[in-house]
C-alpha cells in the first residue's frame, strides 16, 4: 500500500511539474508587418493593427516563441535586422499572412535583406527576398539572407524553408588590392558565417528557391566546426559563383538539391557543391547541370582542401563545362580519405583537365572512386580523367565510355581495377588490373535530365558489365537507382545494379584498346 501510494505521489508531481514547466513559457505572439497601410505606431499584434517599416520590426522586443509576419502581396524596401534571440525549441519565427502572393522583402542594395547578426533561434520562411543594385559599381558585397556570428561560442537553431530569392547582385569588379578570383564568396543568396573561434550548430537550410544570385548560392561558414548542418531539397538556378558550400562542417549533409547553371560570371574558382576543410560530409541525390567556364574548377562536386571522409553519392552531373568531380588539396597538407560512388556524369565535357580532374594543385590521398558511370559525347577527344597532382586514387568497377571521338584517361599515381572502357585511351603508371574494353550495353545513355529520368544508364541483357565488378567492404548497400547491393555478390560496373533488362536500343560505342590490363 505504501509504495503505491508513493507512486502515485509522484506521478502526481510528475505532472504538477510538467504543468508549472508548460506554465512559464508564455504563449507565442504575432506580430504584424503591412508595408504598404500599417502605422508604426499601431500594436503590430493583430492583421487590423499592422506595423509599417522594417525599421520598426527590426527594434521589436521579441521572444522565444514569437512570430513576425509580413502581409502577402504587398513590398518592403530595407533591411530587417533584429537583435533578439529565440531558442532551439522556441525559435522566433519570420513568415506570412494573409491571401495572395509571398511578401518581398527587398534590400534595395543593402548589404542583405535580411541581416541575423550574433542571435540564435531564428525560422524565416515563405518570403520573397530581392536585393538588386547596380553591378557596375567596384567592391560592392550584396546578399538576400546573411547570418553573422561574431560573438557567440556556438549560434544554434537556424531553419530558412520555403523562399523564394531572386535577384542578388553584388558587383562585378573587385576593389583594388583584392584577390579577384576570391572576390564576392562573401555574398549571394544564403549566407552564414562565424568567427575564426565561432561556429553554428542545428541548421537547416531547405526547399528555397534561388535565381539569378551573384556571386554564391547556399554557404555555411563555420569558423569552427558546424554541426547538425542539413541543405536539402532546395532549387537553385543562374548562379554566378558556387552553388552550394560547406567550410568547417562535422557530419554535414547536402542533398536533394538541383543546381542548374553556375559559374556563370566567368570567374574560374567555382564549383557546383562542394566541402572545405570538413570531415564526415555527405552529398546525395543531387543534380548540377550547365556549369560554365570550366578551365580551372567548374565541376559539379569538389573534394577541396583539408577534407576528410566526405562521401558524394547517387549524384547526377551533365552538361557541366568543367566536369564532373575535382580533387585539390591545399598545397602542403594532407587530407582525403573520401568515397565517390555509385554516380552519373552524362555529357560533361571533356577538357585538359579531364571529366575527373586532380590539376594542379594539392593531392588527396586514399580516394575511393568506384560503382560510377561516366559518359560523354564530347567530340574534342581530350581527357576523361586526368590526375597531375600525385593524388592517390583507388578506381574500381567504374564505366568510362566516349560516344564520339576517343577520349582520354591520364593517371600515374594510383589503383586501376576491374574497370570498363568504351572508345578511350589510357596512360598509366601503376598497378592495373582486370581492365576490359567494350560496349557496356546501356539501355539509351544521353536522355537524363533529372534523377528519375536517368534509366538509360541501366545495363541491357548481355552488357559485359554485368557482375563483372569487385566486391568492395561497405559499399554503401543501394546503388544510383535504388537497388540493393550485395556485401559478397560481384557487383555489376558502373552506377547500375540490377539485373540485365530487356534490349531496347541504345548507342553502340566503338571501342578502341588501350585501357586494358
């Protein structure tokens, strides 16, 4: 009897704690920003009784838990800069109200639209944000969203979803004394960075739109490493620098993202997406196409410098100037150990630095680069792959096929095995192995746009590359098209794992030899 009466004691103070818990938290406000009718002296907390600036919505009081919305259809001209902080659990959140189209927030050439500097615990989403300005001007830095932590050991709780920004111009012409190619990765559509010593922590970046942005899409900058970082789900279109950049992340992932057009300002150090100095970073299931001015970077993905473990994975890359994938290293250090698997590089063009390029530059060491199916119909005949910078690559059960002219593979520092060519010549310096040279048999390559659109790169009945592969220790378990893979079972070459399927056309390249063991 006592010791039901004792539990059900503290069940009952169990609750009495939870309420008195639930209790000190007060409950969210709202308020209410009408550019166009509100009065600044109005109590902002009904749609009746609006604000009018962004100058006063930047001094409101706000709390943990507070909404700040902006009516639909109609414009603000400004700069939003809040100085609270909400909390993880309890963020402040920037939004909508009312019917019609998202509310622009427009930065009128301000440094950004909407400036979070040193606060934490912050939501803004379903807003349209502009920032426009004259390009012809000399050192002009110019972002939609920035968030700034100068101060803070770690800022935490960021969501940006749902908006739609367009419109970004920083200008074209570095100030005097800057380093041009480096000039502007301070600006674009999303941009979050700290302090040498400072860092972010709960971030999520997710289904915004971005277009016509100079010079960066999506960066998160940590001074120290950033954690819990997820871009995912997001479009982004004409983007005049790099698409989408992690520096200083631990165990970040970037996926499901389409990036279509970048590089565009003709500014050679840009990728599509791509780590810098991070450890444990994934990047899956997205799509970069129409990268432009390939002579330097210009690929789709990049294993840059001071990376560890990165993993790019059931990726799609076409139709980009510089390529499909990178490897450059700081000149000096060591970094590398990074798996690039089961992806498809469809008609990126062929260069002197090759589809697969390790320029020169730093080199990575131990990169694992297998189960990927690369096709071009470049016609120049230069280089597939091309590895100048010593990096150590271990290449296994690929597919390298040239549908016009023979292609290029250049490589003296690493591991070739088991490996199919169609139409290209190699160079090689080290160990190669079970090499074959024929027509993979693919069901009709050329035809992807997206990634459900990629079934031509499945392996018709009879392809050679059938189960003709290595087995490879933790191989990631699926493969580009959802497939299962095998722990033991040889596996087919190339990005594609299932069965053989029913002939349905498809190009028959012309072999040449010269890649075989």
């Amino acid at each position: 009897m006592v010791a039901c009466l004792l539990a059900g004691l503290a069940a009952s103070t169990a609750g009495l704690t939870a309420d008195a818990s639930a209790a000190k938290a007060p409950a969210g406000r709202t308020f209410h920003v009408d550019c166009a009718k509100g009065k600044d002296g109005a109590s902002g907390t009904s749609a009746a009784r609006p604000w009018r600036t962004l100058a006063k919505a930047s001094r409101a009081a706000l709390r943990p838990g507070d909404s700040l919305v902006f009516k639909r259809s109609t414009r603000c001209r400004g700069v939003l800069e809040p100085h609270r902080s909400g909390t993880k659990t309890r963020p402040i959140v920037v939004g909508a109200y009312g019917k019609g189209s998202r509310p622009e927030l427009n930065g009128a050439g301000a440094r950004a639209a909407i400036v979070l500097r040193d606060v934490q615990g912050w939501t803004i989403r379903g807003l349209a944000i502009r920032n426009p300005g004259p390009v012809a001007e000399i050192g002009v830095l110019r972002s939609a969203i920035q968030i700034e932590n100068d101060h803070l050991a770690v800022a935490s709780g960021f969501t940006i979803e749902d908006n739609v920004i367009t419109d970004v111009a920083t200008s074209k012409v570095a100030p005097a004394g800057t380093n041009a190619i480096n000039y502007g990765k301070d600006s674009g559509g999303i941009l979050l960075k700290a302090a040498a010593d400072k860092g972010f922590a709960d971030v999520l970046i997710a289904r915004n739109r971005l277009t016509d942005v100079a010079r960066e899409g999506i960066v998160v900058r940590g001074g120290t490493l950033t954690r819990r970082l997820v871009i995912r789900d997001n479009a982004l279109k004409r983007i005049q620098g790099d698409g989408v950049v992690v520096v200083r992340a631990s165990k970040a992932l970037v996926e499901r993202n389409v990036l279509d057009g970048f590089n565009t300002r003709g500014i050679v150090s840009n990728a599509g997406m791509w780590a810098y100095h991070s450890t444990d970073v994934t990047f899956q299931f997205n799509v970069v196409s129409h990268g432009a001015n390939g002579d330097l970077d210009g690929t789709a993905y990049d294993i840059d410098g001071g990376n560890e473990r990165l993993v790019f994975q059931y990726n799609l890359s076409r139709e980009n100037a510089g390529g499909f994938l990178m490897m450059c290293g700081d000149q000096g250090t060591q970094s590398g150990h990074s798996i690039v698997r089961y992806n498809v590089s469809q008609d990126d063009a062929l260069s002197e630095q090759g589809v697969v390029r390790a320029p020169p530059c730093g080199n990575e060491q131990d990169i694992q680069i297998y189960n990927n199916t690369i096709v071009t119909s470049d016609p120049s005949g230069k280089y597939l792959l091309r590895n100048v910078n010593g990096s150590s690559l271990v290449v296994r059960n690929n597919l390298f096929v040239s549908t016009a002219q023979p292609a290029l593979v250049e490589d003296s520092w690493s591991i070739w095995d088991t490996n199919l060519f169609a139409n290209v010549r190699c160079t090689f310096g080290l160990q190669v192995s079970h090499g074959m040279v024929g027509d993979p048999r693919f069901v009709a390559p050329g035809k992807a746009t997206s990634l459900t659109t990629a079934g031509g790169y499945r392996l018709r009945q009879g392809s050679p590359a059938l189960a003709a592969g290595t087995v490879i220790a933790g191989n990631g378990g699926r493969d580009f098209f959802g497939n299962k893979v095998s722990p033991t079972a040889r596996p087919n070459l190339g990005a594609y794992q299932g069965p053989g399927v029913t002939p349905a056309g498809g190009a028959q390249p012309v072999t040449a030899p010269g890649c075989a063991s």
